[in-house]
C-alpha cells in the first residue's frame, strides 16, 4: 500500500477542510450578506415593477429558505399617480416545480397574502393587470400561479367588502390562459363559494376573452361586481345579484366585435331613484326586486329578456312616482289609465308596483301583476289603480325611450340620457311584405329586336 508523506497527508486534509467547510461556509455568508444588503429591497421592488407594470414598494425581504420569499410591506401603486392600488402587509412566496402527465416539468409560484387592501376606485388597475398576465404581457407565462388569502378587504366610499377564503389561480392550458377565482363573503351564509372563471383563447384569430360568474346560491354585492362593471353601478350601493352568467367576447375576424351574453338570477334591493331619477327627468322612487328569467345578449346587443319587476311600500324606500311618468307611460307605451290620484302635487305615493316584462325584437310587453287593482293592474296606491297593462300588447323599443325622455320633435329620442339604452336594446329588422314585393317595377332593356 502506498504511503503518503506526514506533510503531503497535512496539505490534503487542509485543502480538504477548504474545500468542504470552509469555501461553502464563506459562499454561503456571501450569500446572506447579499440577499440582505440595504438595497435589495428596492432592486427587487424595482424588478417586480418592470414584471407587472405597476409601481411596487418594499418595507423589506426576507429568504427563508432556497425557494421561498417574504415580502414586507408591499405596495402596488398607479405608475402615473403614485396612488396606492394594494396594500399587503405579508406576502410569502414559494416556488415548487412538478411533473405533469406528459413528464413535462411545470414550475409553479405559490402566493400566500396576509391582510391585502384593494381601492376599489382604482381595482381597474388589478383587472388590466390580469389582463396582460391572461395575454401574455406580463409575469412569466410559463409558470403557473397560486394565489391564498383568509381575508381581503376592498375599500370604497360608499360600502367595503370584504372577501374570504380566496383562492385564486393564473395557467395556461393548451393555447387557453384561465383565470379562476373563488371566494366566500365576510358574514354572509353562502350554501357554495361564489366561482368567476376568465378565459383568454389564443387558438380563434384574433384572441377572445371570456367569463362566467356562479354565486353559488349566495347573494353577491353589485357594489362589488361593479369594481369590474360600471354598468352596476346605478343599481345602487345596496343592490346584490343571485345568479348565473356567462359571456364570450365575439370576433369578426379582424377585431373583437362584442359581447355574447346569457344571463339568468335575480336582483334585489335595487335603488329605483338612482336608476331613473338620477338620469332621466322623471322620478321613480323605492326600492325594487328584479327577477330575471332569462337575458341573451348577441354582439354587445340585447336580443331577448324576460322577468319580473317588484317595488313599493312592503319591500322599502320611499315608494314615489311623478304624473309625468305616468302620463308618458300611458301616452308613448299606451298603458291604461286609472283613477284619478287624490293626491295633490306631481309626486304620487304608491303601495304597489309589480309587472312581468319581455323585451325582444317585438317589442316591449308589460303585463300587470298587482294583487289589488283588478286583473292586468300594474301600479296601485292605497284606494285605486292607477296603471293597467296595454290591451295592444308588445311596444315598439322606442316607446320606452320616448317614456323616458321629456316631450320633443324628435320622432327617436337620441339624447345623451338614452344613448347607451340605444346601443344596448333590441332592434326590429325591416321585411318587406309580400304585396310591397308584387309592387316592385320590372324593368326590360330593349337591344336590337330582342328583349331582355
């Protein structure tokens, strides 16, 4: 056996004990002094800005271990403004990777906030973000992501809400990213979480976008879906929906062209007078239920609905009408006048509204479904009727806008209080009858001796 020299055995366990304790002991002080150094914090803010497009603030970082992260204090702000858009008090991250069906290794990031704070006047910060992670425009598309969260607080002006057991995710799935969410609302019972699923398909040319929306049973705050549709928005900071809907953004092949929508629940709560009077010259005030049976929505446009309307003095607010809108509703959507109110002035209390709509292509149809008042009666106050159904049936659309503007020339009320009522309802197609199609000329062109 060879021996080695006493020295030579003293240098090979030298550089052994460099080698195994003491260059990894260095590189790992090396590496904490790093990761630890007064600026990482706002390098890493920094980096976090150029990912998601969003002005990002660090109190400070913290490595737990090899692929985790705590992050401290951490703002996301308005990149123009500098006004806050989320505010996290912790917010842990954890990077795993894992093997999927085909062998193929998936990296997965892993999101544990603690207390987040949204502003719900600057949400649309959060929603265009998502977008641009949906469109490949932001983060890393290649990962999937995991959001967690107990508790998150939107705050607005009017009502917070707040948000529990969140879980969230972001992953692409054969050309389709898909976006899912649920969540339970903070002291409401709720049978299911609320689901919302967004899909962004980069398989149709050009990409479409879609979503669906389950509350599960429970009642969500419009206040809340608002954050993402300003469209709820006049139905009143109370209102809240129970339902179902589903839409997909439609492409003429060049460009996205609309929206196709289905929608069937019901809203309650809804704040009549911030839905009429704060927009048309009428006043309509209480507080009403909307049931809807069915809505379809074909390229932005509404192509069908049919439900029911509830308001008045049992279900709250100040149940309230002016005569003009009831002259308007007998003069332009030919409802039947009743008794004459015995109550002086132009607002007229009532104890009772309730009809059952359908609007399509038609029409309008409005039918009375007041217990008191007698067959068809829609409107009653405490002694009489005051509107019946129309014997005529369906109206024209345009007979609601006409109801809802003030008296004019204009054969079409295009006003600014109407314009978006004007893109959104259905619209009659023009077919011409078969004796105006016998009536049409004939021409013949005579050349030569011959007629053609």
């Amino acid at each position: 056996m060879y021996r080695l020299h006493d020295k030579t055995r003293r240098r090979v366990c030298m550089a052994g004990f460099l080698l195994v304790c003491v260059l990894p002991t260095v590189g790992v002080l090396a590496w904490c002094v790093k990761r630890n150094m007064p600026g990482r914090s706002a390098a890493e803010a920094q980096r976090l800005s150029r990912e998601l497009g969003l002005r990002v603030s660090l109190d400070g970082v913290r490595y737990l271990r090899p692929g985790e992260m705590l992050y401290e204090g951490l703002t996301l702000a308005d990149p123009e403004t500098g006004e806050p858009v989320l505010r996290c008090r912790l917010l842990q991250t954890t990077w795993t990777a894992a093997n999927d069906a085909e062998g193929k290794s998936t990296a997965t990031l892993q999101l544990a906030a603690s207390q987040p704070e949204i502003e719900a006047d600057r949400f649309e910060r959060i929603v265009q973000l998502v977008g641009r992670m949906l469109r490949c425009e932001a983060g890393r598309p290649e990962v999937d992501l995991q959001l967690t969260s107990g508790e998150v607080t939107l705050r607005a002006e009017e009502n917070s809400h707040t948000v529990t057991e969140l879980r969230a995710s972001l992953r692409a799935i054969d050309g389709v990213n898909q976006a899912q969410v649920s969540f339970r609302l903070a002291g409401v019972a709720m049978p299911q979480p609320i689901q919302l699923r967004v899909v962004r398909n980069r398989q149709t040319t050009p990409p479409t976008t879609g979503f669906e929306l389950d509350t599960g049973g429970g009642a969500v705050p419009c206040g809340l879906l608002a954050v993402g549709l300003d469209m709820l928005r006049p139905l009143g900071p109370q209102c809240r929906f129970r339902g179902y809907v589903w839409a997909n953004e439609t492409s003429d092949g060049v460009s996205p062209s609309g929206w196709d929508m289905e929608v069937t629940g019901a809203l309650s709560d809804v704040d009549l007078d911030r839905l009429v009077s704060s927009h048309f010259p009428h006043k309509l005030g209480g507080t009403g239920q909307v049931t809807i049976q069915w809505a379809r929505v074909r390229g932005g446009r509404l192509e069908d609905a049919s439900g029911t309307l509830v308001a008045g003095t049992g279900i709250g607010g100040r149940a309230v009408i002016s005569r003009s809108l009831i002259d308007a509703a007998v003069t332009q959507l030919g409802l039947q006048r009743g008794a004459e109110p015995t109550t002086p002035g132009d607002l007229l209390p009532y104890e009772q509204l309730e009809l059952a709509f359908t609007v399509d292509s038609q029409g309008v149809t409005l039918r009375g479904r007041c217990a008191a008042g007698g067959p068809g009666a829609i409107l009653v106050d405490r002694y009489s009727r005051l509107l019946g159904e129309s014997p005529a049936g369906a109206q024209p659309v345009v007979a609601l806008l006409r109801t809802l503007v003030p008296a004019n020339e204009l054969r079409v009320p295009a006003t600014r209080q109407t314009e978006w009522l004007m893109r959104h309802l259905p619209v009659a197609e023009i077919v011409p009858s078969e004796a105006a199609e016998a009536r049409l000329p004939e021409a013949r062109v005579r050349l030569g001796a011959k007629s053609y």
